[in-house]
C-alpha cells in the first residue's frame, strides 16, 4: 500500500480496485460511505461490486455516484458514470429504452464540457451501439484519436477492441456475401443443362464449387476465431489481421468463380450477382486491403 493509500482510504479502495482486490475494494469503500457520503467511494464500490458480479448492487450504487457527480459539479466523472449504466442496462438487461435514456444524460452533458477523456468514451459507446461495421469503426476511431490525443491508455485500449470488432463484424459481412454468392452458383449449376446434362455434373464446375465451399468455410472459421479471442479478452491483433486478408480475398474468389460458372446472365442486372461481386471489390480494401494485413501477421510472427 502507498502513502498516499494509508492516509486516504479513497486512494486505497482505488488501489485495491487497480489490483484486481475486489473485495477489499468494497470493504474500503463502503467503510468510506459509513463516515459519510462521497461520489467518487459510491462510483468505486460499484465497480468492485461489478466484478463481484452484483450487478444489480452496482447499478444502484453508479446510479448513486452519477447524483451525487452532478450535485457536485463534477461532469465529467457523472458522464462517465452515464455512459456505464448505458452501457450496463443494455448488455445486462436488453433494456434499450433505460440504456437511451442514460446515454441521453451523457450527451446532454458533453455539450457543457471542453475537450475532455469523456468525449472518447461517447464516441465509443456510439461504436458498441452500432450493428453497422462502417458506422462503428468510424465512432471508434474518433474514440481512438480522443484518447490518443489526451492520453487517456483505458480509452485507447478499449478503442483498439472495437475496431478489431469492427473489422471482424466486416469480415462477417463478407463471408456471408460469399455463401450467398457460392448458393446461387450451386443452384445455377444444378438447374442449367448443356450438352443433355446440368453443367454442375462436369469435373470443372464441380472443382469450381468445391474450392468455393473451402473458401466460404475456411472464412466462417478464421472469422469465428477472431471474435472468439475478441469476446475472450484475448490478443487477438493476428487472428483479426488473418481473418480480414482471408475474407475479402476469399469473398472475390467466390464471386468471381460464381460469375464464371454463371457465364454472362450473371453480370445483368437480373442476377444479384453482380452486386455482390461489387461489393466484394469494395471489402477487399475496407480497413485495409489484404496485403496490410498480411504484414500485420508477419510482424506478429516476428518477421
């Protein structure tokens, strides 16, 4: 325990709470609160009750220390404490019409601030709101630039995660334009005759289809690596750097076998096809083209 920890027990819990002691982080605080009230103790007991996996008891004690922030003048700690419980109502409970409300109050609140830790972590918040990839990887970056900027290491950090989901949720993206584009191929191949047979009975398109099937599969897997290590909270910079080169090459080598086995319909706007090879192109270079990314392994190998 430092100095500072022994003379101020508020140092102490915050400590203790830097530590992973949660529960002398809470025994700390809440002999804070029992000589009488204090915002930041009310903040820090519930994030030890949190990790003591009492979310209800840390909702009520956020919810406490956002009251008593705001009472105090204190805004940037009561935006935080806002954006918590945002975040908190809408991953523990699924209860977006809570989770809006208290990120309404963090909003409301930014606009009375300057240039502030706060501002990132609005940002961010907007990021995990987001079901749109390029939507979220734009809110993260403005998180990343505010941290980076007013080097704030717990907000650069958290940024960093969410770009990587941003690029994995793409990636996602990606692999599903490639089952879709590998499933009207197959049935084209099915159904299409020439020379008194379907065109899917000849070696070629059966080869054709199967190293499509590779590439779909192969993406699924590399992507659902990612997120698992994401969603772990695991180093993941490799497998999301393998996942991004792996999807958006393998996404222009289904489209473009598929247009193959399709022959010329397949570019008429009849065919969705041809939209999905499009937007195939366009994946290919979204947070980065292949060939960044494979330098991005290579580093991570040691190369």
């Amino acid at each position: 325990m430092s100095i500072d920890a022994a003379a101020d027990p508020l140092v102490a819990g915050d400590e203790a709470l830097a530590s992973g002691d949660w529960v002398g982080a809470r025994a700390t605080f809440e002999r804070t609160l029992a000589d009488g009230p204090s915002a930041r103790a009310e903040d820090g007991l519930g994030r030890a009750l949190w990790w003591l996996q009492d979310t209800e008891g840390a909702i009520a004690h956020m919810e406490r220390a956002y009251v008593a922030h705001r009472e105090a003048g204190e805004l940037g700690p009561a935006i935080a404490n806002a954006l918590w419980l945002s975040r908190e109502f809408a991953a523990t409970y699924g209860n977006a019409a809570v989770s809006a409300g208290w990120y309404a109050r963090a909003e409301g609140l930014l606009r009375e601030t300057g240039d502030v830790p706060e501002q990132g972590w609005l940002s961010l918040t907007r990021a995990e709101r987001s079901d749109r990839p390029a939507e979220m990887a734009e809110h993260a970056n403005e998180a990343l630039e505010t941290g980076r900027r007013l080097e704030d290491r717990d907000l650069e950090a958290a940024a960093l995660v969410r770009l990587g989901y941003a690029e994995v949720a793409m990636g996602n993206v990606v692999v599903g334009m490639a089952q879709v584009a590998f499933d009207m191929a197959v049935d084209y191949a099915k159904n299409r005759v020439q020379f008194g047979r379907p065109i899917g009975s000849f070696q070629t398109i059966k080869h054709k289809c199967a190293d499509m099937v590779i590439d779909v599969d192969g993406s699924r897997f590399i992507t659902y690596r990612a997120a698992w290590c994401l969603a772990n909270a695991q180093e993941a910079t490799k497998e999301i750097a393998m996942a991004k080169a792996w999807t958006s090459d393998a996404c222009r080598r289904v489209c473009a076998a598929a247009h193959q086995i399709h022959g010329g319909i397949g570019f008429t706007k009849e065919y969705d096809l041809q939209l999905y090879f499009r937007r195939a192109k366009q994946g290919e270079v979204l947070y980065g083209d292949a060939d960044i990314h494979r330098e991005v392994v290579a580093q991570a190998i040691g190369l």
